[in-house]
C-alpha cells in the first residue's frame, strides 16, 4: 500500500508556499463551488481556474494522471453509459444505439467537473506535508477527538498494511489459494481479519500507555497537536482573496446567469 | 576428520542439488538493485547461515526462493524451476515475526493450515500436525490460542505449522530474534537435528556458527564470500568491511 | 458504494454534509459522556486504520471478486466511535485513492455511517435476550447483513432518483432489479462473515467487542 500523498510537498511554488490553513478554506470554497455548476458556460471557466492552479503548483502532470487511474474507471463507465441511454433528443442513431444529446451534455458536464475537483484537492492535500493539513484542519475548529484519531489512524496506516500483506504472503506461502467462495475460504479470510483487528487492538494498548506516560489525556490541554496561531502573509491572503471571489463568482454566475 | 567431510560432501553435491540460482538480479522501479547477478548453489542437506548487514538483501533473496518475487535470473529448487505465485509445499519459509504467520484460533488450526491446503486426507492432516507438533516440542499446546503464547512458544508454533507440510527446504528468516536465552537454546537444538536443507539469515552470529556448516556473507546486493562459517567469521577484517562483528567466541584472547 | 465528486446536484452535497454534521456531533457528545474520553481514542483510532487496511482484502465470487464494507462490524466494534471513524476512513479514501470525494464526503458518510450505528443498536439486541452464544450469531449475522443492506438502499436510491434526470424508464427498472440482485448477495456474504470474524474475536480477544 502506498500512500505517497505528500510526495511532492516539498517543491518551491507559488501554491506550495501558500499558508495551508488560507489554503484549504479558500480551496474548499472552490471545491464546492465547482460542484454547484451545471451551466455549460461556466465549464470554460471551471477548466481555466483548474488548470492555472495546477501550472503554479509546479506538481508534475505524471503525479496527477496516476492518481486518475482509479477513478478512471468510473469516468469510462460514464461516457460509455449515458449517452445512450439517457434523453430524448437523439443526434446519432445506429439501429438498436442511439446517441441522444442529453446524455452527451450530461457527461461533459459530469466529468469536467469531477476531474477539475479531484485536480484541485490533489493540489490541496499534495502540496503541503499531510500533518501540516491536519494542524490547519484543527486550528479552524475540527474536534479534538477526530484530529487525534486522524493523526492516530494515519501513523499506523502503512504499517497495519504492512502487517496485512506479511500475513498475506504467510498464508499464501502455506498453500491458500482464494480462488473460489468456500465455507473455508470464507473463515481463513475471517480468521486473517480478526487477526489483524487483534494486533492492532494489542498495539493499540502500548501505545495508549507510551502515550499516558507522555502526558497524554492529563489535562484538557493534552491533546496530539500543539497549534500555534498561525501568520498568514500577505501573499496567501492575496491568494486566498481571489480564489474566494472566483468561488463567489461562480456561485453568482450559476443562480442568475 | 575436517577434510573427510568434506571430501563426503563434494561426492553428495554431485547427486542432490537443492537450490540453484543463476544471473539473479532485483530492484525495485528507480532504486539500486537489491541483489546483483547472483550466482548460488545449495545442496542437500546442508546448513547455510546467509549473514550481512541490515538492507544487504537477505530477504530479498528469501523471497525470491520461495517464489513471492518475479526477479530477474533463474532459481530452481531440487531440479525445478520457481514459478512465481505457485504453490511449493517443498518449501518452507518461516517469517521473522511469528505474528505475521499465525493467524488461526488455535494452534492445531493454524498446523493443519498448510496440509489441508496441499488437500490431505482428514487422517493424514492430523497425523502431520502430530509428526509436527511432536518434532517442535510443543504437542501440549495445539487447543490453545497461538496468540496467547509467550515469545518463544510462538516461535516453535510457527516453525511446526511449516513443518506439517513436510518441506525438504526450510527458509528461516532471523528465527531468534526476540527469543529469550532459554527458547533460543531450544531453537539451536532443534535446528541443530532437524533433518530438512536449512538457509537461515540472521544477525545472530553465535547461532550461526552452532548452526550452519557453511556462511554466506552477502553485502551491497553481492556475494562477498562463501565458505566454512569459523573461518569467514574470525576474518576481523573482512567481518569489520562489512559491518559485522566477529563473534565473541571466535575473538582470540 | 463511493458516490464521487461531480455527479451529484449540489444540494444533495450540502444535505449530506448537514446530516453528517448532525451525527458527527451527536457521536462526539456521546463520546464525551464517558468518564475519560481519551482513553478509547487510540484503540479506536488503530481499529479505524485495521478497517481501512481489511477493505483492500479481496473475496472472490467467480469470476469477479468483490472488496469488504464492514460497516456493520465496526458499528458493533466501535459502537458511537464508528461514525467519526468511517468519516475519517472515507477522508482518507478520498485523498489518497480518489476513491470517493471531497465534496460527497458528507453524503458518503451518511450512505455508509448511519447503517452502522443501527448495526450497533441490533448487535446490543442479544443482551435484552440473555446473551447466549445463538444469539451473539443471530445478531451479528443481522447486525452485518442489514448495515449492508441499508447503505445499498441508500446508495440505490440516490444514484438512481439523481443522476441522469432523462433516464429510461426501462433501463432505470433494470438497473434497479440487477443491482438488487448483486446487494443481496454481498448482503448475505457480509453477514456471514460477520458471524465468523466475531466468533474469532470471542474465542481470541473478547475484550475488543466490548470497547
């Protein structure tokens, strides 16, 4: 399991120096202003933004097509689906296929914006150390309990991987080949679950008690993550500015245009 | 007395092979190789301690013995080739970490895994499971839960549940680590009279040279050197070259 | 059972993040009744990354092979902890695999959290009826399958009555009806081994099923 998110943290852009917590307010604004457009005129724009944001992000473009392998599947299914499928008004007709233009609006509005919004979180999460994210992610009011089980959970991720595919390649190494749903195939699967559940839970103990005799849990204040207040500079708040208002825009734009 | 041995030794390599590898290289995409046109023979019966510092490649090669890799190269194990992914009961790998091989509610369900995976009769898996437990010394055990075990019983439950298939080539991958004295001295002992060809990587060397009747030194994805385990292991130099330790039994007073 | 970004009309995004924000802070509240809140959070925490980790695991039903929910054992394992933690998980899911999405975050976790808290409340049936070993099977199998079940119905209900608005008649009923048939399926696997993994964790480590 690779996870590999923050592999590109470490370039000097634009956007890279940008202050995380500005960035992910102004970001998400983005976000989810471009999952409010459905005006076809207003695609051009969506792309145009995206696209800006990527170049200044320095991110290289093979990062960004290898994240795009899985959810290209579901992309695919989309353009192969619903053109024949949905609408009335047919602009292609091959005897039992028909292309029907509804269909054909719906996936170039479908996918433009599911891949604008996956290029914009990548550059989001992918250009800033993920713990970085998280701190800003606490300083802008996010519990105490979900930032420590998410700090928490994404330490042990690669290991508890790890682990899984050891056991894995052990049983595999014993002869269990998966092949077919049995009774027993179901039960070996079983029991390897539980067995990871087990390790985790016992690991889980000692570092419950690595972490009480640190401090943890002493006080209200003893919590993973120390934050200071945070300076946002002049840039990010440039930066953050004229994203809001792009959102902002958008937003307006879809509603009375 | 030495040379006898010897001499017996290279009239059994010439009939029993059990591990030939040739031109073996790995590396992960954008890395430096792991191993480097390997070249390697082992033959029946033997006990090899393969030794090298952390990261030389050492479990590379075991993986790659036991089919879990596609490297480059060749390997054929008795006479036959590895094919990546294929099940090999003749083979026997026990991990590092026996958490990471027990996974079963009990120990007698976690022995029977493997036979009952090679599609033994009912009769015959029980039988192999006894044979195994039997063999590892740890028969009171087989209803309890392996997880429950201490250190050192995990470590026999590991090797049993490798055992029951009946394997003519056991891979052990640094077996004393977290052992306490006492279960470290019952592995030696058992490693000492088991019967099947033995490659071991470890870095305990003292277990090494009371186990094995031929070291490997392997550093930097080569072979550095091969031979009779006293006389690679007192080399100061060639130890200290390569970030080992001659063993304290071995240094002269 | 993702739904991904860009699909969905936005007001549904908004719902979603509304309903999930309503749990999220119904959970934390419950969560913060108990004597040290604190105390739970790494075990609830590695459990959570345990359940990210086994829905990579594969079950194969020929010729295809289908990947693990769960939702409904880490309803019964996490009781009000499994809400955040499936919200966390499917955050992870998002940021690192592009599986999901930002945007649907909220509706996701409504799809697969909601179930597994009703899960909770079934598993915790069998006490009102004595506890006894058939019971703990019933439950789970129930708790399991039904966690599954519900987010099917949830998942289905969205897609079906949202995306593409011009949709067929005919295809929509068929869609529904193959669907129907592949859920069921995953349903009972689901509850099965559900069963199973709790009858592992009795015999192995009982304590992790009453955190």
């Amino acid at each position: 399991m690779k996870l590999a998110l923050d592999k590109y943290c470490n370039i000097n852009s634009p956007i890279h120096n940008w202050e995380q917590t500005s960035k992910l307010v102004a970001l998400l604004s983005l976000i989810f202003a471009f999952a409010f457009v459905t005006k076809l005129t207003l695609l051009p724009v969506m792309i145009l933004v995206t696209v800006t944001i990527f170049i200044l992000s320095k991110l290289p473009l093979s990062f960004l097509i290898s994240r795009l392998r899985y959810p290209g599947f579901f992309i695919l299914a989309v353009i192969i689906f619903l053109p024949f499928v949905a609408g009335k008004t047919v602009i292609l007709d091959w005897g039992i296929f028909t292309i029907k233009q509804e269909g054909c609006l719906a996936v170039i509005r479908i996918v433009t914006r599911f891949i604008c919004i996956l290029t914009v979180s990548l550059v989001l999460f992918g250009t800033a150390p993920f713990l970085k994210t998280i701190k800003s992610m606490k300083l802008l009011g996010l519990s105490a309990i979900i930032v420590d089980m998410m700090l928490l959970s994404y330490r042990y991720l690669e290991e508890l991987g790890e682990m899984l595919t050891r056991m894995q390649r052990a049983i595999k190494l014993r002869g269990f080949q998966s092949h077919n749903l049995s009774k027993r195939n179901l039960e070996v699967i079983a029991d390897l679950t539980g067995t990871l559940f087990v390790r985790s839970y016992e690991q889980s103990q000692r570092v419950y008690q690595a972490m009480i005799l640190r401090g943890y849990g002493s006080n209200n204040n003893g919590h993973l993550l120390t934050t200071k207040n945070v300076k946002i500079d002049k840039i990010s708040w440039l930066f953050s500015g004229i994203t809001v208002i792009i959102s902002v825009f958008l937003l307006l734009a879809e509603i009375y245009l | 007395m030495k040379e006898l041995i010897r001499e017996n030794k290279a009239i059994k390599k010439v009939e029993l092979r059990a591990i030939k590898i040739d031109n073996l290289s790995f590396s992960y995409p954008q890395n430096s190789p792991i191993l480097a046109n390997l070249n390697l023979e082992i033959f029946t019966g033997e006990k090899v301690g393969i030794i090298g510092p952390n990261g030389a490649g050492k479990t590379t090669l075991f993986l790659s013995i036991c089919g879990l890799l596609s490297p480059l190269g060749h390997i054929s194990v008795f006479e036959k080739p590895i094919i990546p992914g294929a099940f090999c009961p003749e083979i026997g790998f026990v991990f590092q970490n026996p958490d990471d091989q027990l996974f079963s509610p009990t120990v007698w369900d976690d022995v029977s895994f493997g036979p009952e995976n090679m599609g033994l009769s009912p009769q015959e898996v029980a039988q192999r499971v006894e044979e195994a437990l039997g063999l590892t010394g740890v028969s009171r055990l087989k209803d309890r839960i392996p997880h429950q075990l201490s250190g050192g019983e995990k470590c026999m439950v590991a090797i049993a549940s490798v055992l029951s298939m009946q394997p003519k080539l056991v891979l052990y991958d640094e077996p004393s680590a977290n052992l306490d004295l006492k279960a470290r001295r019952r592995l030696i002992n058992f490693l000492q009279h088991s019967q099947e060809t033995i490659l071991l990587s470890s870095h305990d060397l003292e277990l090494v040279l009371e186990v094995c009747d031929r070291v490997i030194l392997i550093n930097q994805s080569k072979i550095i050197t091969d031979g009779n385990p006293q006389e690679i292991m007192s080399n100061q130099e060639l130890m200290e070259n390569n970030n080992l330790e001659v063993p304290y039994s071995l240094k002269e007073n | 059972m993702h739904i991904p970004d860009g699909i969905l009309p936005p007001y549904l995004s908004i719902v979603g993040y509304g309903i999930t924000g309503g749990m999220t802070w119904y959970s934390l509240r419950q969560i913060n009744r108990e004597k040290n809140p604190q105390e739970k959070i790494p075990k609830a925490s590695l459990l959570t990354a345990a359940f990210f980790v086994s829905s990579l695991i594969h079950i194969p039903i020929p010729p295809t092979s289908i990947h693990l929910i769960l939702n409904g054992l880490m309803g019964i394992v996490l009781g009000y902890y499994a809400f955040p933690a499936i919200l966390i998980g499917l955050f992870f899911q998002a940021v690192m695999f592009q599986h999901g999405g930002l945007s649907t975050l909220g509706i996701n976790a409504v799809i697969m959290g909601i179930p597994a808290i009703f899960a909770y409340y079934i598993f915790r049936l069998k006490y009102l009826l004595g506890n006894k070993p058939f019971f703990t099977q019933v439950f789970s199998f129930l708790a399991g399958a039904s966690a599954l079940g519900i987010s099917a119905a949830i998942f289905i209900m969205i897609t079906i009555t949202n995306i593409p608005a011009e949709i067929d008649a005919n295809t929509e009923k068929n869609a529904i009806l193959a669907s129907l048939i592949g859920y069921s399926i995953q349903m009972l696997i689901e509850g099965i081994f559900t069963v199973m993994l709790i009858s592992f964790l009795e015999k192995v480590k009982p304590e992790i099923l009453n955190l």
